[in-house]
C-alpha cells in the first residue's frame, strides 16, 4: 500500500510583514490642546471647558497673575481654565 500523503511544501509560506505604526502618533494629532498654565492646575482643553487669554491691559492683566498666584511672567500664548472663574466674573452676553 503506498501512502496517497500529498506533500504541499512551500505554500503557505508568504510572509506577511505590517508596517509598524509610528509610536510618536500623538505628533500627528492635529487637534490642539491647550492647557492651564495656573501653578497646581492641571486641567486641560477638553469639550465643555472654557479657556481664556490673558487680557492685553496691563493692569488687568496684573490683577490676574496675582488672584491666580503665578508667581511668573505670563505670555500671550498662557491659558487660565475657567476652573478659576466665578460665574460672576463673566460679563453677561449680549
Ligand atoms: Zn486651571
């Protein structure tokens, strides 16, 4: 009796190699994020948080590095979340 083995070597044998993703994906991440630069915040831009500039006036602008303790020079490129707001702050709309 022969053996009826059928020999299928060599198929199945195609190597199939992904291409690796990037690790620093995060670098093409076109969304920008902002974040407080209030010392001890650590709240970022996210939906539903507000985030303000600095003001340009000097004066108001000093009142708010202190009220917020920054304790350092802030550009205009700072963010302060409203987490540092009172309803109150803001001017009514309209
Ligand atoms: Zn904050």
């Amino acid at each position: 009796m022969a053996s009826n083995k059928t020999s299928s070597a060599g198929e199945g044998q195609t190597s199939k190699r992904k291409q690796d993703v990037p690790a620093d994906e995060r670098a093409k991440n076109k969304k920008v994020t902002k974040y407080c630069c209030v010392p001890q915040c650590t709240n970022y831009a996210v939906e539903g948080m507000r985030f303000h500039k600095f003001p340009q006036d000097p004066k108001t602008r000093q009142a708010w590095i202190v009220a917020l303790k920054m304790g350092k020079e802030v550009t205009d490129h700072d963010w302060v979340c409203a987490g540092h707001f009172l309803q109150s702050d803001y001017l009514p709309q309209g």
